[in-house]
C-alpha cells in the first residue's frame, strides 16, 4: 500500500484508522504535493496513536513553511 488512493481507503477502515504508520505515510504523500492542511491533519492522527518524532518534525517543518514571510517582498 503506496499511493495516496490506497492510504485514503486504507484508513477509513476500523483497522486502518488506528494505523500510525499509515498516517505518517499518507501524510508525507499530502505533504509533497503542498497539500498543507491535509498533511497537517494526518500527521496529527498519526501522533494520536503514539509519540512519532518524525510526524512532530514534519509538523514543525511545514508550520515554518506556512509562517515564512519574504521581508523583501512584503512587510
């Protein structure tokens, strides 16, 4: 189970949606397409259902992204 279609299916199961692995890996696939609101929301899941360094670190990574203001173009 790779692609983003099999994750979004594999996670509305009863078992897929308690899987942190999968969550993390769906969220890395939002997360390359610059989908920022859907890989935050399933980075959060993932660290629902346990401590996930990596998904806390991807987290942090994009809320730089999201706050990050070029001075030079705007004030």
């Amino acid at each position: 189970m790779e692609t983003q279609e099999e994750l979004e299916k594999y996670v509305q199961t009863s078992e897929g949606s308690k899987d942190q692995n999968a969550w993390y890996k769906l969220g890395s696939l939002y997360r390359k397409e610059e989908n920022w609101g859907k890989a935050l929301n399933a980075y959060a899941k993932c660290m629902e259902f346990g401590a996930s360094t990596a998904a806390q670190e991807a987290t942090e990574a994009i809320k730089r992204i999201l706050d990050f203001r070029n001075t030079n173009w705007m004030p």
